[in-house]
C-alpha cells in the first residue's frame, strides 16, 4: 500500500522513511527494556540490550514481542500494510490523538497534555518532570493511522508526547519523530467517532 498524502488545513507531516515491522519492534522493545521494564530484566541481557548488537537487538525484539503482545495483537487485527517515520511538529497538533476505548469520544494529544501537565498525582508529576527538563522529548513513539497525514492515535509515548507538548507551550518548537502503522481498520485503542 502506498503512503497517500492527503491535501488538508495541515500538510506538514512529513514522512521521513520506511521502517520494518522488525525494526519497529526492536526500537520499541529496547526502550521499554532500558526504561520502564529494566529491573525485570536480567544484567546480562540488559548489557546486551545496551550494547545495541546483533544479539542485544535481538534480546529488544523479543522483549517487545512479550511486553506489549496485547498493542501488537490489536495492530495485527486491524490488518497492518505499512509502517513509517514521521516527523510531526506543532502544526500537527489537530491530527495527533491519544489512545482510548473505542466508544469513548476522541481525544486530542494537546487536551490530554493540558490534563497531565496540571494532574496533582504520579502521572502529572512525570510529566511535569519531562516537561521540566533540557533535553528534548526522544522515541520511539508508536502509533496507528489510516493515511498519513492523518489522523493519527499515539499507542505508546503519550506521556512523552503530553511533555513534548508542554515544551510547546513553553516556546520551545521541534518535531518530533513519530512510527505509524497504517492499517486498514481502526484499531481497540481509536475511538469509533475519529474521522
């Protein structure tokens, strides 16, 4: 399937490559296994991982493939035909959405940044945090789509989204690379009423 390139308000996403499914699951594995996962993972795979060889790469692979089997099974009903890197930028904002149920009603990544970025608990505080720091908002971010350029719902990285978005606020203007997968079909986690 081609990447169709959709005249709207907003045209500036912009695809940046092609990306495998391999290497999608790779990248995304390695960062759940160096952050959010690294205490479950054992040193010497962990040395790997951080090694970023052949073998560590593989370790990131299955780890991903493990850890978020339920996001990749929904990816997978939805009938995947490509996956790409783009680069989204303040401009994008309208198209980029949040995951949800899908009989809730849509929910735009710049309200749900507005909602961390004051939430009082653990959740607002992480945010607040990256928010807060230097360092610009890194991937991967894994999200779903019908076309480029959208809409788009952000599967995983919302949190580092919503930041991305307080840097935006805050003047601070970059884009931010992002891996679609366009499928054929919404997936479990797109709400019914997006476009």
């Amino acid at each position: 399937m081609a990447v169709t390139r959709r005249r709207s308000y907003v045209d500036k996403m912009r695809v940046l490559r092609r990306l495998s499914t391999e290497e999608l699951l790779t990248a995304w594995g390695r960062h759940e296994a160096l952050g959010r996962f690294r205490d479950e993972v054992p040193p010497d795979i962990l040395r790997l991982i951080e090694e970023d060889g052949s073998e560590g790469r593989r370790h990131a692979l299955a780890h991903g493939n493990f850890k978020r089997a339920p996001v990749i099974a929904a990816i997978n009903a939805a009938r995947p035909t490509l996956c790409v890197e783009v680069e989204v930028t303040a401009e994008d904002l309208p198209l980029l959405h949040v995951m949800c149920l899908p009989t809730d009603p849509p929910r735009l990544l710049a309200d749900h940044a507005e909602a961390l970025l004051t939430h009082p608990g653990p959740e607002g505080d992480y945010v607040r945090e990256l928010a807060a720091g230097e360092a610009p908002v890194a991937g991967p971010f894994v999200a779903v789509a019908r076309t480029v350029p959208g809409p788009i719902t952000i599967l995983d990285g919302v949190h580092r989204g919503s930041a991305w978005v307080g840097h935006l606020r805050a003047g601070r203007l970059y884009p931010l690379t992002v891996a679609v997968i366009l499928t054929l079909h919404r997936t479990q986690f797109e709400s019914e009423q997006e476009p």
